[in-house]
C-alpha cells in the first residue's frame, strides 16, 4: 500500500511539472508576442533548462536542433564564437561518458554511414569541384557524424521525451524573440494573426539582419517538439499532461505558416494514431481517413494565402507547395545515370538544391547513385529487421521520428541538413532491449 502511494504521489509530481512549465511558457510567449520580454530572459530560462534537464535530453537537442537558434542568437548579439561549435561542444560535454561506449557497441551503423560518406566523396569527385560542394562534402561529413550520435541516443538510451519537447518549445520562443527585438518584425495584430510572421521573413530574406530567422525552423522545430510529445507508446495520441504544449506547439506551428511543418504534423499525428491503435487495419485506416478530411476542413477555416495556396490544387502540386522542379527534371534528363556530382545542381558555385532528397540525389547521383544509397539504407533495415511497430529503449514510437525527418527531407533543405535521415536510419537497433509491440 505504501509503495503503490509512494508511486502515486511520483506521478502527481510529475504532473505538477508539466502544468508547471505550461503555464511559464504561456507566460513567456504572451510576453514575447507582446513586446514586453526580449530575447535575453528566454536564453536565461534555456540554459536553466537545460541544467536541469537529463544530459540525454539536453545532448539530443544541442546536437540535432539548436545549433541555428543559437548561432542566430550568438550572430545578433556579436558572439565571436559561431554558434553550432558551442552546441556541439555542451553537447559532447553532457555524453562525454556515453560516447565510447555507443561507438563500441554501434558498430555496423558507423560502418554503414560511412559507406554513404565514401559514395557522396565519389560524386564530390566527378562532379565540380566549387565552393558549395567542398563544404556540402564537409558538412554532410560532419553534421551526419553528428546527428548520428544524436540518434543512437534516442534509440538506445533512456530519457523524458516532456524534457525534449519542453526545450524545444523554449528554442522556438527564442525564434520569436528574436524576430520581435533584433530583426524587428512586426507583431501580431491579434491572437489569430497567423501571416504576419511569414510575410515578414520572406520580405526581409535578404536583410543581413533577418536572414537567420526563418520561418521554416520556427516551424520545424515546433514539429519535431510534437514528434518527441506524442513519441510514448501510450494508446492515446497525447497524454492528458502534455494537452497544453501540444496545443501550443500546434498554435507556433500555424504562427510560422511553414506548410512542410503543417503538413508534417498532421501526418505524424495519423501516424500516431495508426501506431497505437489496437483495432483492425480496415478500422484504423477508416479513422485515418477520417482524421485528414477534419484536418483539411479544419485548416481551410485558417485564411492566410499560403495556406489557401497549399489546399488549392488546380495550379498543380508545384505551386501548392512553392517549389519548381523544372530545373531538377532537366539535369536527370541530361546526367540520368551518374548525375552531376556532388554540388552539382547548383551552376554558380553559389548554394542552390531542388528542396527535396529525391531529386538531389537523382541530380547528383544519378540513377546509380540512388540505387546505391537506397540498398545501402534498405540493407541496414532489413538487417537489423525492423518493424513500424519497434519501440526504443525508452518505449517509444521510433517510426515518428523516421516520419518528422522524411517529411523535412521531401520538401526542405539540402543533404547538409538532410542527411540527418540517413543517420536517424542507420541508429536503428533491434537487439534485446527493443521488443515488438504487441
């Protein structure tokens, strides 16, 4: 009796936490969207959280998501120190007992990545040797060295996916800081004001003050803090605790108006309900379908021009989602079988990518460089027989994360950023410590 008590009163403690930093949060962000804060308060209540924090949690977010917010933070104040050596420094700093031991015991999904680095080397060296390749070459290396790691610890060590979700939320209050105090956008003329935000960073794209800030990290980031809320294995898709947060991310979400982000979220949270649900395939699969026709009636209530774009197909796929593939379509009808090597999608030596993993690597690879890389990947898997149904050491949903990662790989960014999906598959791991749902 005593230690069922005992266990309940953990629990209640917890709980507390939760609507804790739930209502500090609204606080802040009432505050920030307000103009009454700045960035400086929100940076202090970072790194408090981030000492409070398990140095997993805390290690998983410096090394994956907060090296831009940061390095923005650090750029506006004057900070000679780039910001993403800080990061990776704190977040080596916090596993430094943890990393022999997942190198040692890691050892085929370090061989396996290194297999993708020896093949983007061989399109680096048939390709144009330009300024954009050498370091696209340099920080596919070194970010996917990084995200790797990032990712065995998500899938082999324990950690509080709240206490992920919760710094996450803090970093994308430091967005909006920022953007409100040192890039001077506008603030919203009310609650609901939903494109003010994106309008403001695509007009100010080319300001040198408000370049790094970027409504698609805003907006990704929120999304990730969703993967990590709804990551448990709990039947429901979020727990009764974590229903404000959830509430919140979804509401930073629609700020940013950052449509991979928004399309993002709705598919994990499908894929959330799918996943945990016990019932038939045809009953899950009715639900589903149920689900995305509320959310697309839903979202159409939400009347800003990007999202009216977005749900609007008649002018093709391409302008629904602002993307133009003609040039990526050109280059694979001219180099189909070995692509243009690495970097070469670009003709300028300048940065430029299709915006999707696809293409590029058609692009770059060619025809046998996606076959490479994809039985590369599909080796792995099949190796280590992985089911949509595993769950991680700390009993969860890997697959949400796979989903958060694949989504952004679609529609956004470069292999830079992008390879991060090789290393979120190649953590994969189905030793005895992961056990099939039943």
């Amino acid at each position: 009796m005593k230690k069922n008590m005992s266990v309940l009163n953990i629990q209640l403690s917890d709980s507390q936490k939760n609507y804790s930093f739930d209502f500090i949060f609204i606080a802040l962000l009432t505050s920030v969207l307000s103009g009454i804060i700045g960035p400086l308060p929100v940076i202090l209540y970072l790194i408090y959280k981030l000492g409070k924090s398990n140095n997993i949690s805390a290690a998983i977010v410096l090394l994956l998501y907060a090296n831009h917010s940061i390095g923005a933070f650090f750029k506006f104040v004057q900070f000679p120190i780039p910001g993403a050596i800080v990061t990776l420094l704190l977040g080596i700093l916090f596993i430094r007992k943890e990393i022999y031991s997942l190198v040692r015991s890691n050892s085929y999904s370090i061989i396996y990545f290194i297999i993708v680095i020896v093949i983007c080397l061989f399109a680096f060296l048939y390709g144009p040797v330009h300024s954009y390749s050498i370091a696209k070459l340099i920080t596919i290396t070194f970010k996917g060295s990084v995200s790797l790691i990032a990712f065995l610890l998500i899938t082999s060590r324990n950690f509080s996916n709240r206490n992920v979700a919760e710094i996450l939320a803090i970093i994308c209050l430091l967005y909006l800081a920022m953007a409100f105090q040192y890039a001077r956008f506008p603030h919203p003329t009310s609650v609901f004001d939903f494109s003010f935000f994106r309008q403001t960073a695509v007009l100010n794209m080319h300001d040198d003050n408000s370049i790094s800030i970027s409504y698609h990290h805003l907006g990704l980031t929120s999304m990730m803090g969703i993967a990590f809320l709804i990551y448990g294995n709990n039947k429901s898709v979020v727990t009764k605790t974590n229903i404000i947060l959830f509430i919140l991310f979804l509401y930073i979400i629609l700020l940013s108006q950052a449509r991979q982000a928004i399309l993002g979220t709705t598919i994990l949270i499908g894929a959330k309900m799918f996943l945990s649900s016990n019932k038939p395939t045809i009953t899950k699969t009715l639900r589903l379908s149920l689900f995305f026709l509320f959310a697309i009636v839903l979202l159409q209530l939400i009347k800003t021009t990007e999202m009216q774009n977005s749900l609007t197909f008649n002018q093709g796929i391409e302008k629904a989602i602002n993307r133009d593939f003609a040039d990526a379509f050109s280059i694979i009808k001219q180099y189909p079988i070995f692509g243009k090597g690495l970097g070469g999608y670009s003709s300028t030596g300048l940065r430029n990518y299709p915006h999707n993993i696809i293409l590029e690597i058609l692009c770059e690879f060619g025809i046998i460089g996606f076959i490479l890389l994809t039985f590369t990947v599909m080796s792995y898997v099949m190796l280590k027989k992985f089911s949509i149904t595993y769950f991680t050491q700390n009993k969860s949903f890997y697959m949400l994360i796979i989903i958060a990662f694949f989504i952004r790989a679609l529609i956004s960014s470069d292999l830079t950023e992008n390879i991060a999906l090789f290393s979120a598959l190649f953590a994969i791991q189905c030793n005895p410590l992961f056990k099939r749902i039943n």
